[in-house]
C-alpha cells in the first residue's frame, strides 16, 4: 500500500485519506497526486476558518491561461462532502462556489 505523509499531522497514511488532485494541481512527485494535508486535517482546517482556499482559471491578454486562488466559505455539510464525499460530489460543490463568484475552474 503506497503511503503519504500528511503535512499538517505529520502522520504517515494511506493515500485514500488524501484528496486526490488533478494532474494539473500537482507538479512535483512526492505528492503523489494528491493533496498534501490529509483529508481529517483538511476537514478540520475549514471548520476552524470556515473557508477553503481554492485554484481558479484567470485568461490574461498577455499573460495567457494563469492560476490564481480564492477563498469561499463553507459549512460543515459543504466540508463533509469536500473532504469525504465522492469526487464526482466534491467536483459539482466547487464548481457550484466558483461559478457564484463568477470565476473558471482550472482543471475542466
């Protein structure tokens, strides 16, 4: 079973009690294509700012296709399905919050 260690915790973990990114979202291997707090950590980082920190697309005249992060508030049934939900779930959630604040996903 291929292992992770979660930043926040700093316990080593499987890496299913990891959010699995997109691989647009990670650049460098040892994420292992998911994200680098664990999934109990992540939960309880948007219960205690009840926020969570997201990338979104931004087109520039000259600068082309860049990404840039917005914050957007959550409650702890959006956190649950965030953090333990299918990614089908979690997907439909953050494109929901995005398309409120008018913005573009970055991974489509």
């Amino acid at each position: 079973m291929d292992m992770k260690r979660c930043f926040n915790c700093k316990e080593e973990k499987p890496l299913k009690d990891f959010i699995p990114q997109p691989k647009k979202d990670h650049m460098i291997a040892s994420q292992k294509g998911c994200s680098i707090n664990c999934r109990k950590c992540t939960y309880e980082w948007i219960m205690d700012k009840g926020e969570k920190l997201h990338p979104y697309r931004k087109i520039t005249k000259y600068q082309g296709e860049l990404r840039r992060f917005t914050s957007f508030l959550m409650n702890e049934d959006e956190a649950n399905i965030y953090c333990y939900g299918s990614d089908i779930e979690r997907k439909e959630l953050v494109r929901s919050k995005l398309k409120k604040q008018g913005l573009l996903p970055f991974n489509e």
